[in-house]
C-alpha cells in the first residue's frame, strides 16, 4: 500500500472534529531500533507461549518498506498534529483528530 496516498485519503474522507487511529507495520533501524526490537522479540516468544498458532489468510508483506523514522515524518507531513507511537510487536499507531470547522 502507497502509504502516502493512503494517509492522505484517510485526510480527505475524515470530517471535521472527527478521529483517526491507524495502526502499521515499519521495517526497523538498527542500532537505534534495536532495544526495542529485542524487548519486542521477548514479549512475542511469550505471546506465542501463551495462545495457540492463528494464522490469517490475508497477505502479507513482509519486510515492510519504510521505516518507522519514514512514517513518522510522512504523517508530520500529512497529519499535522497525529500522534506517532512506536510500539512493541513491530507495531506503530498513529491517532489524531481532524480540527473542528469554525
């Protein structure tokens, strides 16, 4: 998916004082992304301890292209005022609401 058209689609379709949540996968940096990313293969090995094997039909694309850096100045870029979350789990979610009309 063009992330680029995709945020701002989701821009143009959204109303006034309406919320957006978004949740994405990013391809790591390393090192900067490494603590993360080992703290995030520590809870998965958990995870996967824990529950049985599910595993969706839909496609996957895998590694992701951008990186979460990429993402999060893409949404600066087209969601002014977004909040950028990196999480665990190889996981990103970025949440914002469109200003009010005056």
């Amino acid at each position: 998916m063009d992330e680029a058209a995709a945020l701002a689609r989701m821009r143009g379709l959204l109303r006034p004082g309406g919320a957006l949540a978004v949740v994405g996968l990013a391809r790591s940096r390393y090192p900067g992304d490494l603590p993360r990313e080992l703290v995030g293969v520590g809870v998965d090995r958990v995870h996967k301890a824990r529950r049985t094997l599910w595993e969706s039909r839909a496609p996957t694309v895998w590694p992701p292209e951008r990186t979460y850096g990429e993402i999060r100045d893409l949404a600066r870029r087209l969601l002014p005022g977004a909040r950028f979350r990196h999480r665990l789990l190889w996981r990103y979610t970025l949440t914002g609401t469109k200003p009010a009309a005056a």
